[in-house]
C-alpha cells in the first residue's frame, strides 16, 4: 500500500496522482490521509521515480471536476477523485457520469463542495455565523428534516 499526504492541496495531488496513473498503480494500492498511520494496513512507500511508461490523455472537463470535487472535505476525497482518474485514462468515461456509482458520489461531492463537511465542524463547535442556517436554508439540495427525516 503507498501512502501519501497531498496536504489539502489539488496542484500537489495532481502531481502525485499523475505519476501513479504514469506507473499503472491500481488505485486499490494507495491511500491519502493526513499521515500513513490513517490506514493501519499501509507502508510509507515512496512514489515511483520518473513520469512512467503509461501516458494517458484525459479531458479537461474531467480535471476542472475533480478539482472542484478535491473542495470537499470529506473522507477518501483523494482517493474517490484518483480512482475516476484511473477509469477514464483506462478508457472508461461512465466514471464521470452520475449514472455511474463512482460518478453519483463525484457529482455530489462536486455540488457540495466544501460547505456540508465544513458547516457540521462550525456546528458542533458553536461557531456558526449570525444568519448562515437561513443562507443555507435557501440552497438546493436534500433537506433533511429533525430526527433525520427527509423533508
């Protein structure tokens, strides 16, 4: 298992997820966290030296996704957006579909950004803005009611 740290940063992630792609290494062999010790089953393997031998051409609609889909912070977010890295450079565009299941979790990422994750952290620590429940209220989305009915 390779594990690495992009440190909340998409351009660093790129790079990283490039020389993966460029190796051939399956997703199902790496894992991003905040240290290896996220994954009790990974080994602080180093990157393969060298771009690789696989050069894959992706659309760019595909990178301007997954960097907005990297905004959510969430768990596995990295590890989701190489995964869809990985199905289209294999030629398997359906990836990016939201009739796909990997797809789905990435349009919904990519809608939610970074505002659910980042607005239950402000609400278990009291530190909402005056107003910000109305602001959200507003929005579109899934409503879920109390008692976590959905409305």
């Amino acid at each position: 298992m390779i594990a690495l740290d992009c440190g909340d940063d998409f351009a660093i992630w790129r790079g990283q997820a490039r020389q993966l792609l460029g190796h051939g290494i399956d997703p199902a062999t790496v894992t991003w966290g905040q240290t290896w010790m996220d994954d009790l089953l990974a080994v602080p393997t180093p990157l393969p030296a060298g771009p690789g031998p696989f050069h894959a051409r992706v659309p760019a609609a595909l990178l301007a996704q997954l960097e907005q889909a990297g905004r959510y912070r969430g768990e596995q977010r990295w590890n989701l957006l190489y995964e869809v890295l990985w199905r289209v450079a294999h030629g398997d565009r359906t990836a990016m579909l939201a009739g796909d299941r990997l797809g789905s979790e990435l349009q919904r990422r990519i809608r939610q950004g970074p505002l659910i994750p980042e607005l239950v952290g402000q609400a278990r620590h009291g530190k909402q803005r005056d107003g910000q429940a109305l602001e959200i209220g507003r929005q579109q989305g899934k409503r879920i009611g109390a008692g976590g009915t959905d409305r």
